[in-house]
C-alpha cells in the first residue's frame, strides 16, 4: 500500500465534497467538486484506493497545488 | 549470461532474463548479434566473468522492420558500463542513425563499472570519449524501458529517448538509494527516489507504465507501429479496420451543452480517431492536456489536446512541457498534429509565476511556431488569449476549424464584462452587457473574415480530418517536414 497526494489543478472554491474518509474510490472517480472560472471542476483519484484524509471543506478557497485528499492505493 | 544460480533466482523473483526480453520484444528469428565474444577489457581477470560484457547487442525486427538494440543483461556485473560494452552500444547506436533504423535500449543497470571507472586513468579511459553519445538530434526514433534497477544508462537513456516505458516496482534515478544516502546524509526510499508514481505524476520522464515486463516490450512495438524508420520517410499506414470509424453522433454525448460543465477530452479523440487507436503518452502527468498518438484512416497522427476535465483545461506548466515534448516527436518524424483546443487560458497565479510561466509560455510558442508538419486545429469550445495561439491557433497550422459549440475570446466573458464594461456580477447592466460579449465570442464573426476556414458539426469532423489530412501530407517534400525542432533538448 502506498499513499498518495492529490492536488488541486487550479485556485478555485470547493462546490462539493462527495466523499468521506474511508470510502473505496475508482480511478477517475470524482472525489471533491471546485468551483473555479465559472466551471465546475472535478477532484479525481488516479488510481483505484481508500480515501484516508480529505483536507478541505466546502466553500473553502484553495491555492493551486494545495493538498487535497490523501489516498490509499 | 551471468550463471545459473543468478538467472534461477530471477525466475524465482518472476523476473524475466535478458534473452527472455529480447524474445517478447522482436520478431521471431530475427535477432542478429553483435559482440557475443565483447568482455571487459580492463582487468584480466575479469575476462571469464564478463560474458557479452554484460549487454546483448545487435539488429532485429519489430513488425517487420529493422532495429538496432541493446539489451542489459544485469545477471553480469549488474550491466554496468564499462570500456567494451560502451564501444558495442555506441556501435548500434552509431548505425542506427546512419543506416536510417530506430535504436531501442532495455535498461536494467547500475551505472558505471567499479572499479573501471575510478581514477583519473578510469576516467580518461570510460567517459567522455564518444562526443555523440548524447547528441541527440532524432534522425531516427529512440524507445527505452527502465525495468528493475535503472540507474546510469538506463536512466539517461529514457530521458534521452523519444519514448520510454517503465515496469511498476522499477526505479528509474541518478544513483543508487545507497549512494544517494551516502552523499546528502539521509535515509532515501526508493519508491521516493525514482518510483513509478513519481515519474509519472511529477518528473514526466516516463510515458507509459505497465505491469510486467512482457507488456513493457509490447508497448515499445507499439510505440514504433507509429514512427518512420528515419526521419526522411512517412511513418506507416495501415489498412484501418472494417470498424476502424465509430459512431460520431456519441461525440455530443460527452461534448456538454452547458458551458460550465467539465468533460473528458480523451473520450471525444477515441470517437475521432480509428478505433482502438489511440495511445496516449504521459497520462498523469500535466493532465490539463492530452498528448497521444492514434490513426485516422490508417495514418499515424499526433493528437494534442486541452481536458477540461482537469483544471477545466487551463494549461499549467506540465502541460505546457508535456505538449512541447510531443510537438518535438511529430515534427521530428513527419507525423502530422491535430489540435483540438479547449482552454480557458495558461494557469496563472503565485505559484505559475515563480515557476516562471512566461518562460515556459514563450517556449511553447516557440516550438509551435517551429513545427512543419501538416497542422490541423479544431476549436471545440473555449479558446482564450494566448493559450489559444500557442495550441496551434491564429496561422499556426494549415487549417482551422471550429465547432458551433467555439467561443474565441481574449479572456472568459465574465472577466471581460467587468474589465471593459466596469461592472461586477449582480450590478445593474452587467447581464445585458454579458450578453452582447458572448454574442461576439461565437465563432461565425471568425469564419466571415476567414480567420477560421470551416465551421463544421463535430460528427463531420473525422471525414474532414481524413480529407484535409491527405491534402496536406505528401506535396513537395514528400510529407517530409523540415525537422526545425529536432535538436530540441530532450527534457529541461
């Protein structure tokens, strides 16, 4: 097992957040929605894994690059 | 090779012997050796125990045509580089590029041979003696694997290579953890150190990963199913599959009508292109863009590609680092490049910046402008300011076409509202004004002054395509572009 960092691609608002800690998630799996540039951005996983630590709340604003979500592949 | 004890225990650990990957990775019989007698010349007594000095070398066939390769065998003295096997590599390496033959490196390595290396004699003796080692100009296409320990040669190899494939569980770094420790004074993983995931997520050196080491030979056949031999021929066409064309009204299926809805670009390219085709390089690295080979009509072409469904497709310096990598590899080998744009712009902000973003956005536009292949640049949806020039906008290809979903701005209307008109969201004024700006950024405006040659539904799209393609490919010089980025460093 390993644990990867998921970032966010661009500085924007969080819209949703769909998942917990501990829930299985698919590859290309939404995992968090940003808002940013009037567009409804997706957070996705990589690979397959177990979410570990989601590190935002919604209506937070994060930077491009922050940390996202933490996930057991 | 190496003895029996040392190639059963790589059975034993499910690993694959350096014949064992030859076979996987040419056509049946077609192997022909080079320097079966080569053993290490430095030390007498090193003679016996350095069959092939460590690298099987030679010429052989993938699909048919010729290749020069090297292939490490680790089981002897760790497929170190040393004063024989170096004279064998660059002899491959040297007829590849003369001859006109793509030249293929397996790497599995520990770097330089100890204690050959050592010393100011051993220096002078291994290192620098071959000023084209690393002068890497693509006359022909170069594929690499990092598989198991990747370490000296097998490392600059990939990174000097036009593709390079890694097995999970390999490491692909400068040196060994051990040594690493030993210079900066710290523990260093080895997943951290040269991991797949870190080349694929953050150094982009690797194109594609897989899971065994058959699979990694497999995609270099694949990866040469697109190139030329050499770079004064047309890359391959294929006679395309009874189904090679899909149903091209499920491209609206993914294309949203809203355009504050996000979609998956790659899903669009595989409709477009033959079906099965499509063989995407970096996927996780800069995913804002999507650069992949695939076929139209049977023809090799070059794809590159905004995602909105990553950063809604603003292109960040990965991206913009993946694309130049992919411009340099289908002008380098005369395969023509369609563009499909979809971007609100570069990535801005803080971080851009002291990443210095205006450097790496003149670079783009650099190489852009540079390309010579057959261009075709297909407006899908957003197209702003500078990142719309630098994907292949403007006069930067021979055609320009867009769909009716184009808007073609300076920047995001929004944004343009308030700048021009001075009013926020919410004030009085500022929907009407809004309005009037999206009216302008459709595209027919750019289509009456020819500034767009075609608006086009995007079901017509790959019937244009495999047209407008064939206008292009062979005139005067044959298909053969003038290669303007083909001494384009090979990663920065």
């Amino acid at each position: 097992m390993a644990s990867i960092e998921i970032k966010s691609d661009i500085t924007g608002n969080v819209w949703k957040v769909l998942k917990s800690p501990g829930d299985s998630v698919e590859a290309d799996e939404p995992i968090v929605i940003m808002e940013s540039m009037k567009m409804e951005i997706p957070v996705t996983s990589p690979e397959r894994g177990v979410i570990k630590e989601i590190l935002v709340k919604e209506e937070q604003t994060i930077a491009e690059g922050a940390v996202v979500v933490r996930v057991e592949v | 090779m190496g003895g029996t004890d040392k190639l059963a225990k790589r059975k034993s650990r499910g690993q694959l012997n350096a014949q064992e990957r030859l076979d996987c990775l040419v056509d049946p019989g077609s192997f022909i050796e080079i320097g079966l007698l080569g053993a290490s010349g430095v030390f007498k007594e090193d003679e016996k125990r350095t069959p092939r000095d460590g690298k099987l070398v030679g010429f052989a066939k993938i699909d048919g045509r010729d290749i020069a390769l090297v292939v490490n065998d680790f089981t002897v003295a760790g497929a170190s580089t040393s004063a024989t096997n170096s004279k064998k590599m660059a002899h491959a390496r040297r007829t590849a590029t003369e001859k006109g033959m793509p030249f293929v490196h397996v790497g599995e390595s520990t770097g330089a041979r100890l204690p050959d290396a050592m010393g100011s004699r051993g220096m002078g003796s291994l290192l620098g003696n071959d000023p084209t080692q690393f002068r890497r100009s693509r006359e022909t296409p170069w594929a690499a694997a990092a598989l198991d320990t990747a370490f000296g040669s097998s490392a600059w190899l990939c990174c000097c290579s036009d593709f390079a494939v890694m097995r999970k569980g390999s490491i692909m770094a400068v040196s060994s953890p051990r040594l690493v420790s030993m210079a900066i004074g710290e523990q260093v993983d080895l997943e951290e150190l040269g991991g797949w995931r870190i080349h694929a997520d953050f150094t982009g050196l690797i194109d594609r990963f897989t899971d065994t080491d058959v699979e990694a030979m497999q995609e270099i056949r694949t990866f040469l199913s697109y190139m030329p031999s050499h770079n004064m021929e047309l890359p391959p066409a294929r006679e395309p599959a009874p189904d090679a064309t899909q149903d091209q009204e499920a491209i609206l299926d993914i294309l949203p009508e809203k355009r504050t809805q996000v979609y998956d670009m790659r899903k669009i390219v595989e409709i477009v292109v033959d079906r099965g085709s499509m063989f995407e390089l970096k996927p996780r690295f800069g995913r804002a863009a999507v650069t992949a080979l695939a076929r139209l009509g049977g023809k090799p072409v070059g794809v590159i590609a905004n995602n909105p469904l990553v950063g809604a497709g603003a292109l960040s310096i990965d991206a913009v680092r993946k694309i130049i990598d992919f411009q340099v590899l289908c002008d380098s080998f005369n395969i023509p490049l369609l563009r499909l744009i979809d971007t609100p712009g570069f990535v801005v902000g803080k971080d851009a910046e002291r990443k210095g973003a205006p450097g790496w956005i003149m670079n783009m536009m650099n190489a852009t402008s540079f390309v010579t292949v057959p261009c075709i640049t297909v407006i899908v949806r957003k197209a702003y300011g500078r990142a719309y020039v630098a994907m292949g906008g403007g006069r930067h290809n021979d055609e320009m076409i867009a769909w009716p979903s184009a808007e073609v701005s300076f920047m995001d209307p929004t944004f343009a509202t308030t700048i021009v008109h001075g009013v926020k969201p919410g004030e009085p004024g500022f929907e009407a004004a809004l309005a009037q700006i999206r009216k302008n950024d459709e595209v027919w405006d750019m289509a009456t002054i020819f500034s767009v040659q075609n608006i086009i539904k995007p079901r017509e799209t790959r019937d244009y395509l495999i047209r407008m393609f064939d206008v292009y490919r062979s005139r005067r010089g044959a298909g053969v572009g003038k290669h303007l980025l083909q001494n384009w460093p090979t990663s920065y």
